[in-house]
C-alpha cells in the first residue's frame, strides 16, 4: 500500500466457561497477575485469540449479545459509564482493539494487519469465542471503533441485528474529511507524513503530552484518571505503534469496507451519533447512503467524547435503537 504523506441461547454456558479460561490463551495466571488495570467494574475479563493474537474482552450481562468498541487514543474502559447499565436484558461484551489495551498486537505492519475489517475479524473470533457466532448480534462503535462496528455489520451483515457509529465518518468519508480539513485532524499528518518509525520515537517518553494534547483540544475532555489509564495503555511498548497503523493503513482499508457497502446497502436498524460541538448530524447522514434504516442523533453539548461526555444520552439512545 502507497501511504499517503500526512444464537445467545448457548451463551451463558459459554461466558461461564470463558470466565474459567480466560487466561489460558493470554499465559495463565502470571500474566493474569501482571497484567495492569483496563477492565470494566463488575465484568469478567477474558481472551479470544484471533488470527494467534491473544484479543482482550470484558464481558457481562445476560441475553442477545451487544459488542462495544472503543476509539483511538482509548481502551475498553471508554465505556465505563456505559456497558453496565446496558446489561440488563444483553450480554454486553466490550473489546480491546488489536494492539491497545490488554490486547496484543500485530506481528508485522504488512497492509491488512490493522485495517477496520481485520480488526472485525478480531471482533467475530470474541463473538465466537463467547458462544454467539450463529446469533445476531448487535454492534456499537466509538471513533476507530465506529469504523471497526461498520466494517463488522458490512462483512458479517446476516449476524448483525443493529449497529450503532458514534462520532466516526463512515468509511472513506474520513479520508474526505482529512484531505478538505488537514488542520483539523492534525495528528493524522503527523502519524501518516513521517518514515521509518520518527512519529513513534518522537512520542516515546512523552505519551503524556502528545495523548493529552488529543484529549484536551476541545475542552470537555476524558476524565483525568481515564486519562491516565489511557497513556498508561498506550505507553506500553507496541501500544502507540498500533494506534498509528490505524490511520496509515486506512487509505486503501476503508475503500476495502466501502465496497462492501456499495455491493448492497445496509438492512438493519442503525444509529448515527455526534456530539453538538463536532460531527453533529453529520454521521447519521453519510451513513444514510450506505444503510437503508438510519436514525440520527446528537448528543447535547458534547465535543467528541461523547461516551464520558454525555453517557446517559448515550445510554438512553442504544436503549431506543435495541427496540427497534
């Protein structure tokens, strides 16, 4: 790739058997042991391997499953706020992406590693892993994890019952947005205009400024110990690497997920979020010309991090899309 210059019936038998194994595919109990915080209160942390990559999970609940996944520079822990009130009636499981977080990273940048729809396939082997891979299953994305949500619904459309893309451009709508407003994305220039590693060694010691610069540049902001837990994630070694390849592998990974949806649109109920102060309507109306059944929403007052942001709306609209 060129990189451009800047059946839930099964599945409480299967989480209960998850939770007793849950570290036997992570290295048993030294590593569970050593392993930093980075879960979810009241949610049992378990490992799926994908591809041979050991992907982390939390999961909790009970009935049809809802995944949950985060954006960059975040973990799982982006829905504190949220996963637990959304248990009642679903089994919630939220995931790690490939490489942040407690979950391991690729072993190669080779173009395929961290496109949004190998990140799906990391999503469908929890899936699996926890018992619903012959189920419908419902999808929620933030960011990055919007972009990984939409690839998921586009591939594996026939086991996916509602999808939900919050603050995230669908597809190559992103890389219009880049190339229009390449002051407003500044860290994409700065990930994808910089050769063999500089970006990464410019960060190394220093994740504290350079992550929080990202979170504070529209004043609300993650709260200060998500904050922390956030730079500690990515401080870890092959952390910050993974982020970046998100972005540089997006040029040719979104065309990729685009022509999935131009194949047929979306059928399924969806839900296009964006906080007031930054993507609006926006979201609900590019994802309008790739699904069928698209409701928009706009979270009040909020910038982009709308899951700590405004949590409850958030609740409050998976609540109404999960009706539907």
């Amino acid at each position: 790739m060129t990189k451009r210059q800047r059946s839930w019936p099964v599945a409480a038998a299967a989480v209960a058997l998850a939770a007793t194994t849950m570290f036997t595919a992570a290295g048993g109990a030294a590593e569970a042991a050593a392993t930093p915080p980075g879960g979810l209160p009241g949610f049992t942390d378990g490992y799926a391997l994908s591809d041979g990559l050991r992907i982390h999970y939390a999961v909790a609940g009970h009935g049809p499953a809802l995944v949950l996944l985060h954006g960059w520079p975040e973990t799982l822990q982006a829905w504190g706020q949220i996963a637990p009130a959304l248990t009642a009636n679903r089994t919630v499981i939220a995931v790690d992406l490939r490489g942040l977080g407690r979950s391991q990273p690729a072993g190669s940048d080779e173009y395929g590693t961290y496109t949004a729809l190998t990140l799906a396939a990391d999503v469908r082997s929890v899936v699996e892993h926890l018992g619903f891979g012959d189920a419908e299953i419902a999808v929620a994305g933030h960011d990055v994890g919007g972009a990984v949500a939409l690839a998921y619904a586009a591939r594996y459309r026939d086991q996916v019952d509602h999808l939900a893309v919050l603050e995230a451009p669908p597809t190559t709508w992103y890389l219009q947005l880049v190339a229009s407003k390449p002051n407003l994305l500044s860290w994409d220039s700065f990930v994808n205009g910089q050769a063999n590693g500089v970006t990464e060694q410019l960060v190394a010691g220093r994740e504290k400024v350079f992550y929080g610069s990202v979170y504070n540049r529209d004043g609300r902001a993650p709260s200060a110990r998500n904050q922390r837990e956030y730079v500690a994630a990515y401080s870890r070694p092959g952390s910050t690497h993974a982020g970046f390849e998100f972005f540089r592998q997006q040029d040719q990974g979104e065309h990729d997920v685009q022509a999935l949806l131009d194949s047929a649109p979306l059928a399924m109920p969806v839900l296009g979020l964006g906080g007031q102060n930054s993507m609006r309507g926006s979201v609900g109306e590019d994802l309008g010309k790739v699904a069928s059944h698209v409701t928009t929403a706009v979270a009040p007052n909020a910038n982009h991090w709308v899951l700590e942001e405004e949590p409850q709306f958030i609740v409050d609209q998976l609540r109404q899309l999960l009706a539907t």
